[in-house]
C-alpha cells in the first residue's frame, strides 16, 4: 500500500522525531518530573482504597509532625497549596472527625488546626501501609541505593522549597 501524503502540512520526518526524542531523553530533571506524576498517580490509586486522598495524608502528616498544630496560613504555606484549597481539606477531615478548629484564646480571628485523638489514631494505623507502599516501590534498589535516593530527595525537596517559596 503506497504511503499516503499530506501535501497541505509540513510533517515532521521520523529523524526530527528521533533527535528530539534522544534529546528529551537526556534531561534527567524531566525523567525525575515523569516519575514523581508516576509516583503521585500510584498513590492516588492505592490511596483510594483507604478512603483518604493522597492530599488529605499530607496535611495529617505535615499536622503531625508539628506537633499536632498549625494555623491553616501556616499548613496552606507547609503544602504550597491556596488557603482555599486547605480550607476544603480541613472540612473534610473535620468531618470524619480527625481535627478541629480552635480559635485563640488571645485572639479569636486566629484559628489553630489541631489533631484530635482520632486522626493521630487515623495516622498510627496507616504508617503501616505507607511503609509497605514505600517497599513495593523502593525494594528493586538495595539498602545503600535506598539511603543514597532518599538523601537525595531530600536535597532536592529543600531546593524546590526553596524555589516555590521565592515564586510565592
């Protein structure tokens, strides 16, 4: 069968393709950039079957580790994401009753987030699927590869930090 051509469009020759294909393939931010979606995607999937989004883990965890409390301001800032966007987070893990909302004895237009016992219960209970999601992910690299990627997810992490809170 004779190959069909478009005489209307300048089409791209199968070389352009290669070189631009070869030249993608050595940007080693995006092979990063393609794993954390790919990363992000495997959590929404296997997140969902523990009725919690991968958001909402987030914003418990980030909770947690201050201590139990933040200000939204101070959470919306901890996960680069709008007040808004916090605001309906924090609604929904009011709901099912893992934080509350206290308001300032000092100033009652200041409103503190807290972890109530349920939600730190809630967080307990699921590390341990976090660390077996972790190992299904991690075990095709021995322990020192292990250390070696976390320490540098760790760098990197603080650089984008960095970055976003000058975009900010």
């Amino acid at each position: 069968m004779p190959e069909k051509k478009n005489t209307n469009r300048n089409w791209p020759v199968p070389e352009e393709f290669k070189k631009v294909s070869e030249q993608i393939g050595e940007l080693n931010f995006w092979l990063c950039a393609c794993f954390a979606d790919t990363l992000n995607r495997y959590l929404e999937i296997t997140m969902k079957k523990d009725d919690i989004s991968p958001l909402h883990h987030l914003a418990m965890r980030h909770l947690v580790r201050a201590g139990g409390s933040l200000t939204p301001t101070q959470l919306s800032e901890a996960m680069f994401r709008s007040k808004h966007s916090v605001t309906k987070i924090m609604d929904n893990l009011e709901k099912e009753g893992f934080i509350i909302r206290d308001f300032s004895s000092q100033d009652r237009r200041v409103t503190v987030i807290q972890v109530t016992e349920l939600g730190l219960e809630y967080v307990r209970k699921n590390q341990h699927k976090g660390e077996i999601r972790a190992k299904q992910v991690m075990d095709c690299l021995n322990e020192t590869d292990q250390k070696t990627l976390t320490s540098l997810t760790g760098k990197l992490s603080d650089r984008m930090t960095d970055i976003l809170d000058e975009l900010t």
